[in-house]
C-alpha cells in the first residue's frame, strides 16, 4: 500500500511501517479495497484511520503496519485484525473451514 506523501508521512514503529496523517485530511484519503475470493471488501478511511488525543493533541495514523517480510520468497503477508474486522460482520464457521464477512452498516 503506498499513500501520498503529501498527505502523510512515514514513521517506524517497534520495527513496522506505518503512516501519520494531518486529520483534516482524512477525509480526503482513498478507500482501501481487499480482494478475498473474487468478492472486494472495501474499506473508507473514516474505517482505516485510528485518531488519538492526548495531551490537547489528536494525532490521526493508519491501522495498517506494514511488516517486512521474513525471507525474500515469503512474498506479502497481510494479518487483517482490529482495524479490518471491525467494519465488516465476521463469522467463523469451524465446521465447513472457511470465515464470511459482511460490511457492517454504521
């Protein structure tokens, strides 16, 4: 995933990549589209940024880390938690081994 650089910046983050934005430019960033099994999953960036206020100050990052890859043919690796999982319904069926998601109406 690559974001403008001039809507944010980089900084790392206990060895991840991870992105700060201006908060009143979030609104302005792109919807961000999973493709799981043919179907697109999408998510807005009201969805994928995190806004924190401490001490006077809201700071708005990306939930998304990136991570480096443990060997060069281990290709990408995309773990989808908090971030992911709360925009979409998640059901786990244990039975038939497979995981359905539907987009949670706000």
């Amino acid at each position: 995933m690559v974001f403008r650089s001039d809507l944010c910046f980089q900084f790392h983050l206990f060895n991840s990549l991870q992105y700060e934005f201006d908060c009143s430019e979030v609104d302005s960033l792109p919807d961000v589209e999973f493709l799981i099994k043919g179907k697109k999953l999408s998510l807005s960036s009201k969805d994928y940024v995190v806004k924190e206020e401490a001490s006077g100050t809201t700071t708005c990052y990306s939930g998304f880390f990136g991570r480096r890859r443990l060997t060069e043919s281990s290709g990408s690796l995309w773990t989808l938690g908090q971030i992911f999982l709360r925009g979409f319904y998640t059901h786990f069926d244990k039975a038939n081994h497979r995981i359905g998601f539907a987009k949670i109406r706000h």
